[in-house]
C-alpha cells in the first residue's frame, strides 16, 4: 500500500465502530463505481470542497477532540 492508503486505514481503524463502518461504505460505493451516497442538497457545498481539499493533498490527521482542543490552543487572546 501507499504512504498515504497506510495513513488511511490506521486512521479508519482509530475511528468509533459505527463512524467506521459509514466510512468503509462509502469507500467502497467510490472505488467500486456505485452509485453516490444520497446528499442532502444543503450539504452537497460542503462535501464537494471536502473532496477537492483530499484532491490537494489538503487534510488533517488526528481525532476530533485532539482537532479541536489544537484550535483553541492556536487562537490569540
């Protein structure tokens, strides 16, 4: 596997059971062709920029509360 497919996968498995296996899912309808997941049309912005962030190599690793815990600590008083 790839540097970051190994990334990935460990993050995956780091994930809650139930956020897991929603992710896996929608892995799998992407690489094998299925078709979309339905989206809500008020999220559609949000998940195409999502996308186009992976596309640049744009994301951040870490858990949530490790995500959001380093936002309050970068922010100036």
């Amino acid at each position: 596997m790839t540097d970051v497919l190994d990334r990935a996968v460990e993050a995956l498995r780091r994930m809650p059971p139930e956020d897991r296996d929603s992710m896996a899912e929608a892995i799998l309808t992407v690489a094998e062709g299925r078709l979309p997941l339905d989206i809500e049309p008020e999220h559609l912005p949000f998940v195409l920029e999502g996308l186009a962030q992976l596309e640049r190599g744009e994301f951040v690793e870490g858990t949530p509360e490790e995500l959001v815990a380093a936002s309050f600590r970068s922010r100036v008083p």
